[in-house]
C-alpha cells in the first residue's frame, strides 16, 4: 500500500501517521420483481344485447393488485374510457379487449387481458302465405 506524502509503502508507516482508512460501499438494489394481480384475472364474457338494444353492461370482479415494495402499482386499463376501479361497462355489440396494466415505480409491469363479447338479437322474419 502506497499512500503519497507518508514517505513509504508498508503498513507499519499509516499507523505511525495515526491515519484512518475508512472504506465506503454504496449499495443500490435494483427492482426486477412485476407486481402481483391479487385478484384472479377474468375470463373472457359473451353476452347477448337485451331485446331491441345494440349494446349490454357487463360486469367483473375488481382487479387488484400489490408490489413486493409495499406500494400499490399504478393501474391502467385500456380502452381508456374503462377506470382502473371499474368493475363494469356498458360495450357496444362486437368484441372488446380489456387490458389492466400494473406498474410499479421501477417500471416493472404485468398485464390481465380479458374479452367482452356482445351479440346482438338474432331477428328471424317468417313470411306465412
């Protein structure tokens, strides 16, 4: 060990100076972990369209989730027009794919995806002679 100004190189010299080495560490953890869905995620829906409607509120249990850090991730959901606390929509008649999306502050992320279908009336015109 050489330390410039003690006037030598073996350890005996730093403790005849009364020099104190202090050695620091800087230690930064690094957050992998995806949150956790802490409800189950949905299965898909088909729904029919009440009688003379193009359209149907359907519903789903709420979705949650924890991160290992101990705060709640952000969610999203898409479509947009859907809130993270929804836990029902009225669609149109097609199908829709719902995408809730938690993020935690380390950018970790993990998605549910689930279908909403909604069929119209099936009309059946019988012509009688």
């Amino acid at each position: 060990l050489y330390l410039e100004g003690l006037g030598g190189t073996s350890s005996s010299s730093i403790l005849q100076h009364n020099l104190m080495l202090f050695v620091f560490f800087v230690v930064s953890f690094i957050d992998r972990t995806k949150p956790e869905f802490t409800s189950d995620c949905p299965s898909d829906q088909s729904v029919i369209a009440d009688k003379g409607k193009t359209d149907k509120i359907v519903h789903w249990p709420a979705i949650t989730a924890k991160d290992n850090d101990g705060q709640m991730p952000d969610m999203e959901v898409t479509p947009v027009e859907i809130s993270p606390t929804d836990t029902s929509h009225r669609f149109s008649k097609g199908t829709h794919v719902l995408t809730f999306t938690a993020r935690d502050k380390s950018g970790n992320s993990k998605t549910c995806t689930f279908r909403v279908e909604v069929k119209g009336e099936d009309v059946f015109f019988v012509r009688v002679y």
